[in-house]
C-alpha cells in the first residue's frame, strides 16, 4: 500500500508537470476565500433557499468537491493553514488573532511569523506577480509584520478600509466585495506579462450583516413587512447574493481579457457558519452547514467541512463531482505549487499532501489523515459542543478530549451527521486513531484550554453547573 501511494504520488507531480509544460505560458492563480460561508449555502451544493449563479457557474466549468476540509473552525487557524500547508496549532495560531493581551492569555502568537514558508512566497520565487486583496486575519491587528512582508508585490484593501472607503461607513463591508473586485481586476490589467497569483479573501457572510437596501430588495419577501427590520433571512441571503453577482463579474473581466482559460479559480470558505446564538452576530446564523452537525467553532463537520471548488479549463474536468477525496486546507499550498509547476520553498516541512491528481480529475486516497485541535468553548447549541480533538482518516472519524473523556467514532460516509457513536462497536478503530491523534496533540506548542472546551453540559436553569471534569490540556510554557 505505501509503494501504491508513493506511485500515485510521483505520478500526480509528472502530471501536473506535463501539463504546465504543453501550456504556452505557466497558468495564472486566484483563490477567492468566503468568510463564515457554510457547505449548505450554494445552490451547486443543494441550497433550494438561494440562488447563486456564479459559482455555479464556476462549478459546471470545473470541479466540485464535496469532503473538503478547513484547518481549523475559526478565521485565522484556518487561512494559516491555507497559506502554509502546515497545522496552523504548530505555530501557537489556535484561535482568531485579536489584541495581543488577549493573545498571550490564550498562549497563542500574535501573528504568524512572516519567515514562515507560504505559498505566496513559493509563486512569487518562481516569478510570479502576487497580491493579497480583502481580509487578512493573520496577524496585524497587534502590530504585527504588514501583508507585504508574506511574499506579496500589491496589497489591496482589506479590514480596516481603503481606497477611499471609510470603515465608519455602515456599508463598507455590504460594499466589500465590489472594492475588492475592483482591485483584484485593476492588479490584474496592470501586472504586466508575468502570470499572477492573487488571494481574493472577502469580508462576506461574516457578520455583522448590514446590506444595502438596493441588494436586500429581492429578498424582502422572506421578511414581514409590518416589522421595520428586515428578518435574517433577507440580510444573509442578500449578502450571500452580492458575494455571488460580484464574483460573477469577476469571472466576466476575466474571459473579456482572454486569461479564463491560462486562470486557476479556486473557491473556499475559512469555515462553517456562525451561530445564531453569539451576541452581535449581527442575524446571522441562517448560514447552512448542509446536513452536517456543527457550526463555526466546532470541529462536528458542519464547523469545518466547506464548499470547495476549483475551475481550470481544459484540464480541471467541467461539472465533475467529487464524493470520494478526502482534502484539506493544508492540502492547498502543496496541490497548488504541483499543479503550477511551483517548486515548494527549500526543507519546507509540510502537513499537506499533494492532491494534484484529485484536482485533475484522478482518484487519490489521502497517505495521512487529517486532524483538529479546539481549545476554547463552543457557543449556542449543546449538540455542536464538540470534543476537544478530532481526526478522520478514511471512512472513520473520531473525536474525543485529551483525557479519554467523550470518544466519538463515526463512519462518517454513512453517517454524515454524526448521530451514530459507534465507538463501543470498534474499539480497535477507536485505540488506533486515539493514539495517533492523541500523539499528534502532545508534539503541538503546550498552551491553556478554557475550562468549557470539550464540555457539552447544557446549564440548566437554577441547577449549579456539575463540577469540571479532569482536563488533559498542558499549563501553558514560559517564554
């Protein structure tokens, strides 16, 4: 089974290599990141509620995968991972970046370290134009590096504002993707002949929620117009909607310039939908997990299992649907360098795998498994309290907390919705992956874990809560 693996392996790099070698130039990169966008929330993957055109568009024109993975359940572990191809838990990144005190206190870094190997960096060493436009997350909120310092030749707008648009303006971020696409296409009309990569990472459906009442006005009949505010529905799908026709003009420039067929298109999402339940979520969580259990923050499916969707004419295969690959955010960076032609940076010690041939079309099982670590509590609803860890290799994922405690094995093709616990059915499953998952966990940076992470008692009113149970997590180091 390894030599087969290994076969696979070298087959998709002289694949992907020939490819890059009959095209007349090197192709072109754009990888478009949503933000809090569940798998459930396209139309190409099931949504009977909302239409979005474009990316179904983008998905007839090449290939939907329907096991995708994030790196983590939250923004920043999850474009760390993206970028890196490593666990981003490697580089002290466990939850969202905020101020540095808040920072230190979780032990997390406050930025990830801009000597880190990226793939920014990798396309640029290999000639390439690189631009990062839209959210970052990866650190400056606490002074940390500026974006250009991670491989990027043009840095466009992107959390706090710019080009003119004030942050203060109550609808800057309901106008976002539209500032966004006009940076992303005014680089593209002035990089000159060098092929480009570009990161597109939009603010939307994060919330909070503020449309203009110009995009809400197709969807006001989902809201009660004797009620002055618009209901949740209306402001989420308007959102969705605008994310939607501004990725669609996108796709329009670029078949007016003749680069749609030389232009890797790659559609994600950092995680899973918000809950409801947060204060100032700002009426979101009518985002769609699909049918997974979980939301953002938990490591259930629903929190970390994303839409992915990649388009290459002519050797990306049109309207393919894929069931059967396991792939995750770490897999990016390394099945993108493949698939371009773009040597990985020197001792570069990834996580990631190279999927390329999956992305081609071919049929590729996964050499490693893929993991999670969340340390922190889960708001909203007690069903989406997870374990502290999780691990799916195969057909099989388990989850459990660092102390044994709540060990939860399903087979996760057949029971996508983790309902079925077949943990006492399979404790040999279970012991394997415990041990893998639970060795993985001990080699991460040591650092606190709230004392909720893994708990999923539900605070019944006037009952005390029960006491904690024994924690596994590690007293963070000194630095």
């Amino acid at each position: 089974m390894k030599r087969l693996r290994f076969l696979l392996l070298v087959l998709s790099a002289g694949l992907a290599a020939e490819l890059v070698a009959a095209s007349s130039r090197r192709p072109n990169v754009i990888f478009i990141l949503a933000d809090d966008l569940g798998w459930g929330d396209l139309s190409c993957y099931g949504n009977t509620y909302l239409r979005t055109p474009n990316l179904d568009r983008l998905a007839a024109g090449g290939s939907l995968f329907t096991s995708f993975y994030t790196s983590g359940p939250v923004c920043s572990p999850s474009r760390a991972g993206f970028f890196t191809g490593r666990y981003p838990a490697r580089d002290r990144i466990h939850g969202h970046f905020a101020t540095r005190e808040l920072n230190e206190s979780r032990g997390m870094s406050s930025w990830l370290d801009p000597r880190a190997a990226n793939v920014a960096g990798a396309f640029r060493s290999a000639g390439y134009t690189t631009a990062h436009v839209g959210k970052w997350h990866l650190g400056n909120d606490a002074g940390g590096p500026a974006i250009a310092d991670y491989g990027f030749d043009f840095v466009g707008s992107g959390e706090g504002g710019g080009a003119g648009v004030r942050k203060d303006d109550p609808y800057y971020r309901a106008r976002s993707t539209a500032l966004f696409v006009d940076e992303a296409l005014r680089f593209i009309s002035g990089r000159g002949e060098r092929p480009f990569y570009l990161q597109l990472w939009a603010l939307l459906p994060h919330a909070t929620l503020n449309p203009t009442p110009e995009q809400m006005e197709p969807f006001l009949r989902l809201s009660n117009r004797d009620i002055a505010h618009p209901s949740a529905r209306t402001l989420y799908y308007a959102s969705v909607a605008d994310l939607d026709r501004e990725i669609g003009r996108l796709l329009d420039r670029l078949a007016e310039l003749g680069l749609a067929d030389d232009t890797i298109i790659v559609f994600s999402s950092d995680n899973g939908p918000e809950e409801i339940f947060i204060l100032n979520a700002g009426h979101s969580g009518v985002g769609s997990p699909g049918p997974f259990r979980g939301r953002k923050r938990s490591l259930y499916e629903g929190g970390v299992r994303v839409p992915f969707l990649v388009r290459w004419p002519g050797r990306v295969p049109a309207g393919r649907v894929d069931d059967a690959t396991v792939i995750g955010g770490i897999d990016f960076m390394p099945s993108l360098c493949a698939l371009a032609g773009v040597r990985l940076p020197e001792g570069h010690a990834a996580d990631g795998e190279d999927l390329s041939r999956a992305l081609l079309g071919g049929v590729v099982d996964r050499a490693r498994p893929l993991m999670w670590e969340w340390r922190f509590g889960i708001a909203g609803h007690v069903i989406n309290r997870s374990p502290q860890l999780s691990i799916r290799d195969g057909e099989w994922k388990l989850l459990l907390n660092p102390d044994r405690s709540r060990v939860e094995l399903y087979a996760i093709n057949r029971d996508p919705s983790e309902i079925d616990n077949l943990a006492a059915q399979h404790p040999d499953v279970v012991d394997r992956l415990a041990r893998r998952v639970l060795e993985w966990q001990r080699g991460l940076p040591a650092g606190p874990a709230d004392a909720t992470a893994g708990r999923n008692d539900y605070p019944w009113p006037g009952r005390p809560p029960p006491p904690a149970p024994a924690r596994g997590g590690r007293k963070a180091k000194s630095d």
